[in-house]
C-alpha cells in the first residue's frame, strides 16, 4: 500500500476506486460513477472532461459532499473527504449549481451582503470584483448583466474566502461566445494566481483552450488524463483529402492500409505519418488529389477514439486501461467511504 502523500505535498484532488449507482424514477438502479480514479494536481487548470451523462457532476457532488459515495476513496489536500470536509472546506470554492442573487440589488450589494454572512471583511469585495473583471459594473443592478457577467459574479462569490481550490460544474453553459471568452479568461487569470481550477464540461474543444491538464472520463470511467499537449500529441494523424471518384480513392487508400472515413465532400484519412505518401498511392492508380490538409489532433479526437470501443449502454466492447500521458502527481489515501444513497434519484451527469 502507498504511503499517505503528506499534506502540504498532495494534489489538489484524489479518488480512488469512486463509485455511485441511483435510482431513476421508474426505479431501476444505474451506474453514474464506475470505480473512478481521478488525480487533480495542484495549481493550473484542470479539465474534467466527458459527455452529458457520464458522471462528471455525480464526482463532483460527492466530493463536495452533497451526495454520498457507495464506494471508494476521496481527498482535496490531502485530506480524506467528507469524514473530515470541515477541515478543508474553507480552502474550496464552488459553482455546482446557478447561485442566486437579487435582481434589483447591485453586484456590490449582493457580494456585500454575503460577505456579511460568511463572516469575510467587506473590502475583499472590491478585490473579487475586480479579479473576474466586474469592477466597473459593480454598481450596476444585478437583473442588467450578461449572462457572462452573472457567471462571473458568481465566481466572484466563491473568490470571497480566497480559496485554493475552485469546482466550476459547466460554467459555459447558455453563454454566447463572448460570454464563454470571458469565463476562459477568468479561468487562467486564477490558475495564473497559484489557484487550482477544476472545469467540468463536455466542450472538449473549449476546455482545450484554456487547460493545462485534463481528465476524460466516459460511463463514469476514466478513459485517459495527463497533459492536454501530451494527450493531443500521442493521437493519429488525420488528412482532409479532396479528390474526384472518391469512392475508388478510398478503396485504394484502404487497400493500401490507412482507415478512411467519408466526410462528403471529403476522405478523411487517419493514422498518417506521411501526407505526401497519400498523393503518390492515389497518382499511381491516376487518381489526383485538389485538396490535402493535414488536420490537427484535438481532445475531441482524443476522446472519439477513447470511446470507440464503448457501446451506448455503458459496457465495454474492447476494454482496456485508461490513457495517462504522464504519471500523477502523488497518490495519497483516504478512509473508506462505505455510505449507500438507496433513496435519493439523481440525475446522474
């Protein structure tokens, strides 16, 4: 057994073997976590990433301890969650669900009044304002701000007891693109602090924008976590070839030994090392190419073939060990969570 990491020395966030069924509404149980073992350096931005449905808010729920695990180990610093979250909540912030303000009250007002309540000097309202950009709007009333100026109040709100850890569950989602440009600069501007941000989303192309790390999860697995430039760099090359009588082109590229999906108008060739070695395979059956481009891997691409060999209801086809583009930062343990939630319906994202 790994000897517990000490505290000052472990990740932000540690799971291990996580679990959690529930009941839907006809009540039949489900699966929405599956032996999760999730690893969260400490400082930077880390994306959670997967599909609607596959466990992300469930993980993140029981971290926070709003819902119970049935199995497995948690940790935020090192410290073994929930027995002991009163110990390290203070170090968390958190937006799992759209947090309420009063409309006709200004933004000022409404961090002024939680701050009151949360025991936190009213000067480090200005300072939170000013950190997610809402300094010269402060003043204005809550009901006359973007959807992307909310969002960003209510990271503001969870900025007030400065902690080290912030948990945003979809904090993109409904946001225009400026709006969703706002929140990815808010993002790194806290990772650039020292902070560490963990982002849920199933925007994988988004999440890449702004990630140094990233965990994708499917079914409530792991599928693969490291570095977002490890993980890209380790996927297959794809060409976007342009070509007439596509449909012999493709039996010649196959035939040849690369994979080809039909993109109509397009081929889109995979696992090329060579881009050239496609023109010269098509040249010679007198086939010409009027269109090859490279296309970049991305974590969309990643995640598309971490879950080919998963079917729609959750089993694996061709299981395999999850992807780690580079070992995790310290392992660290915590007491075993043995509570089962036998009531509770939740849904299971």
């Amino acid at each position: 057994m790994a000897a517990t990491a000490p505290a000052g020395d472990a990740p932000a966030i540690v799971t291990r073997g996580l679990r959690k069924t529930y009941r839907t509404r006809r009540g039949k149980r489900r699966v929405a976590v599956e032996g999760l073992d999730l690893t969260v350096p400490r400082g930077g931005v880390h994306g959670f990433l997967g599909p609607n449905g596959s466990g992300k808010t469930t993980s993140i729920r029981m971290l926070l301890g709003l819902a119970r695990a049935d199995a497995g180990t948690m940790e935020i610093f090192g410290t073994p969650v929930p027995a002991r979250l009163p110990d390290v909540v203070a170090r968390v912030g958190a937006i799992v669900e759209q947090p309420k303000f009063f409309p006709a009250f200004t933004g000022r007002k409404n961090l002024t009044l939680l701050a009151a309540a949360i025991g936190v000097p009213s000067q480090e309202v200005g300072r939170v304002l000013e950190t997610v950009g809402l300094g010269e709007r402060a003043d204005d009333r809550f009901k006359s701000y973007s959807l992307g100026m909310k969002q960003r109040l209510a990271i503001a709100a969870t900025l007030l007891k400065d902690p080290d850890l912030l948990i945003f569950d979809e904090p993109t989602n409904g946001l225009d693109p400026a709006g969703i440009r706002e929140i990815r600069h808010t993002m790194r501007g806290l990772a650039d602090q020292g902070k560490t941000v963990l982002v849920s989303s199933h925007i994988l192309a988004e999440v890449q924008l702004v990630a140094d790390t990233v965990s994708i999860i499917g079914h409530g697995r792991l599928l693969a976590s490291g570095r977002v430039e490890d993980l890209v760099g380790g996927a297959a090359g794809h060409v976007r070839v342009g070509v007439d009588e596509a449909d012999r082109a493709a039996g010649v590229l196959e035939a040849s030994g690369w994979t080809v999906r039909r993109e109509s108008p397009h081929l889109l060739v995979e696992g090329v090392d060579d881009a050239a070695a496609i023109t010269r395979a098509l040249a010679a059956e007198m086939l010409f190419v009027r269109e090859l481009v490279p296309v970049k891997a991305d974590l969309e691409q990643v995640f598309l073939e971490l879950t080919s060999g998963v079917d729609s209801a959750g089993g694996d086809v061709h299981p395999e060990e999850p992807r780690h583009a580079a070992p995790p930062d310290g392992t660290g343990t915590a007491a075993r969570q043995g509570s089962t939630d036998d009531t509770t319906t939740e849904d299971a994202r």
